[in-house]
C-alpha cells in the first residue's frame, strides 16, 4: 500500500494536487477506479465508511481485514506503492443510539482494527449526539472525543505507518439536500475554531507530537446533490474560506464530500481552491447502472425474449419488495417512484446490487451480450462514448469492459482536475 510520506507528498502539492476518493464497494468500481490510477500513474485511495465497513460486518459484511483483502485481490493490476486504505466517518456513529460511552468504546474497537488492518487515512467524526447526550454536541466534547479515539489509533500501529488524521464534520446531510437548498458554504471563523478546538484537545490527550499528521479537515465548500438536481460549486462563494486556508499557520487541505456530478470545471476549480481530497460515491454507482440500463436496452433488440435476462424488472421487483434502502427518500406516486429508484442521483440501488435475484439476472446479461456482443449501431445509440472508443480499437465490445469504461467516464474528470 502507498507509504504514508507518499500521501503527504501529494497533500502537500509534490507531483499530484489532489486525489479522488473513490467511497464504494463494488468490484466493479474498485476496479475501474485501478484501473484509472495504473494508466494516470496516479495514487488509488479506496474509502469504507463505518457503516459499510466495521467489526459486526456492517451492511457490506465485512470487517476492515476483509474489506483490506477485498481490496487488494481486485487492484492486484496497480504497481505496488500506490493503493491507500481510507477509514470515514470513524467514531459512535453506528452505536449513536447507546449511551455515549458505550458507543465510543466500541467506536475504539472498529477505530483499532482498521488501524490494524492498514488503513492509513483516518476521518475522526465524533459529532454525533449519543444517548445521554444533548442535543448539539459543544465543540469541545466533539474534539475531546476525535482525540480520545486518535490515542487508540496511534496505540494500534503494528509497525507500519502511522495514520493521517482527516478531522471536521460540515458534511451534506445524509441522503442529500430538499430540492433547492441553498448551501452555506463553512466561514473562516467556523473552520478556524475548528481546527484550534482539535488541536487543543490532542495536545490535552497527549497527542501534540501527533498533530502534523492532520492534514485534511472536512468543509462545505458549498456542493451538493438530491434526487433530481445538483448545486455547483461557485468558487466566488468559497473564496474567503479559500483565503483562509492559504493564510493559516497549519499546513492543511480540504476535504470536499457530496462531489459528485459536478461539472467538468468545477472539479478544477475546487483542486485549485485547496480542496485536495474530492469524495465521490453516487456519482460511480450511478455511472455503472446507466451501462447496465443500457445493456438491458441492447439484450431486447438482439436476444430472443425467452432467454432475456430481465435484469430491469428484476431490480425493481425487489427494490419494491424490500424497500427499506430507499422508501425515506423517495416520495410521489408510485410512477415517480419507479423513475428514481432506477435513476435518482442519490442512487439508492447501491444497496440493491448484492442482492442474489438481481445478481443473477446481471449474470444472465453478462452472459447474454458476452455470447452476442452488442453491435456496434446499438452502442452509438445506448453507449455513444464506449461506441467511439470501440470504434478506435481502445475498447473492446464485451459487456463487463463496456461497464468499466463507463464508470471511468464518471472518474476521468477527477483525475483530468486532480494532475493539475
């Protein structure tokens, strides 16, 4: 995995200036992603986030070594050195609803076994409020409780490298903001307390001499995205917040969340703002269930209706039977429904892709198109970009590579940004 110097290299503006974080656990995605590092000779960074990722399983089912290993067996292609492991959102979240200090000690445990594991990024969040707590957590508590839970990280080293530490909680909310929300973008004096109450609280903890391995701190540098539309980034509104950084005696980045489907420029603007670290999660996902819709649409014109995968149906019978991932977030009529539950920009169907019907129908498809690949009229129609780049010989016509190089679509402008 990439050395924890090579990290700060980047952050620090030393060849890279900045770097997707690509938050997924599909195969797919982590590949595509790999295989957009191995050709830009660029660092991978994989995130988990302690819902997907911690030591009961989480919704993935596996435990941050076996999310590890996952991992590693999927980018085995990328030279060695360049793979980072991201942790996020790592602190009481999951257990929120126990008394705080139960939830924070097992907030500890999932904090020591990705530490273990070899994860060396770090985002300390400890802003949720736990049972016995008030409502609105004073920043003091919320540091005191990031530092509390860095003492065990920096305790759980195995001989590798220490960890970067991400600190800061001014993240969208979860599932996305009401159509158009206006966005405030973080102030100066709120990331500038901030940063002064953390630094505070790990030098309390005994962690001073661990405070120059923060390097990111989260902000609202005013991006976000619902079902149906998406705020862009308007550098003009982040531009005193952008001062500040440049003026501040630590040597930080920002780390933007919620970035996905942003325009092409905007990714530029935001690398060259400071904001080093761009997550990127829906955006993916979002991306790879286009290719599969559209090679639903290709297998009804050349496949014989009897052999069809009916992988569409599929995925909404059982969206609609299970509807747990998606019924607090998509409201209207059942017609609307159906519209967002296969193309809302929250993507919601992430959940579903695990799922052992809807594994089998795409297993039918892959099967399908890869015994008559699609024809190369249909791919303009369905696929027009794979269709340009087969037609230059940079693609091939099988289903699983098509989907690959449409999720790089989604990637590419990152990358494109983040060399600058």
């Amino acid at each position: 995995m990439a050395s924890r110097n090579g990290f700060q290299d980047l952050l620090a503006g030393h060849g890279q200036r900045g770097i997707t974080s690509v938050c997924s656990a599909h195969p797919w995605v982590i590949r595509a992603a790999a295989d957009q590092a191995a050709d830009d000779g660029t660092l991978l960074l994989i995130e988990a986030t302690c819902n997907q990722v911690n030591q009961d399983g989480g919704y993935t089912g596996m435990r941050p070594a076996e999310f590890r290993d996952f991992v590693r067996k999927l980018v085995d292609h990328l030279p060695g050195g360049r793979l980072i492991l991201g942790g996020d959102h790592l602190g009481p979240h999951v257990w929120r609803k126990l008394p705080a200090e139960d939830a924070m000690i097992r907030a500890e445990e999932m904090i020591r076994q990705y530490v273990q594991a070899g994860f060396t990024k770090i985002h300390l969040d400890a802003s949720m409020s736990c049972g016995g707590d008030p409502d609105i957590l004073s920043d003091e508590t919320i540091a005191g409780r990031a530092a509390r839970l860095a003492r065990i990280a920096e305790a759980s080293c195995q001989g590798g490298a220490h960890p970067l530490y991400i600190i800061g909680t001014e993240v969208p909310v979860p599932g996305g903001a009401s159509h158009g929300h206006e966005l405030a973008v973080t102030t100066p004096a709120a990331a500038a307390r901030t940063l002064a109450v953390h630094k505070r609280a790990f030098a309390e903890a005994g962690l001073a001499d661990v405070w120059p391995r923060v390097v990111g701190l989260v902000v609202q540098p005013g991006v976000e995205f619902d079902n149906v539309s998406v705020i862009d980034y308007d550098p003009a509104k982040a531009r005193a917040l952008v001062r500040w950084r440049w003026e501040s005696e630590d040597d930080i980045v920002f780390e933007a969340h919620s970035t996905d489907f942003q325009r092409n420029d905007a990714y530029k603007a935001l690398v060259e703002d400071g904001f080093a670290i761009l997550k990127v999660g829906p955006g993916v996902t979002f991306a790879m269930r286009e290719a599969i819709c559209a090679l639903a649409e290709i297998e009804k014109q050349i496949v014989a209706p009897l052999s069809q995968s009916h992988v569409l149906d599929t995925i909404r019978a059982v969206m609609r039977d299970k509807s747990g991932s998606w019924k607090d977030y998509y409201a209207g009529t059942e017609a609307e429904q159906d519209v967002l539950m296969l193309n809302s920009y929250s993507d919601r169907i992430r959940y579903y892709w695990p799922d052992p019907k809807i594994g089998a129908a795409i297993g039918k498809l892959m099967a399908n198109l890869s015994a008559t690949p699609p024809p190369e009229i249909l791919l303009s129609q369905y696929l027009p970009a794979q269709y340009q780049r087969v037609r230059a010989g940079r693609l091939a016509r099988d289903p699983e590579a098509l989907i690959l190089d449409k999720i790089r679509d989604a990637l590419r402008p990152y990358a494109a940004a983040c060399r600058l």
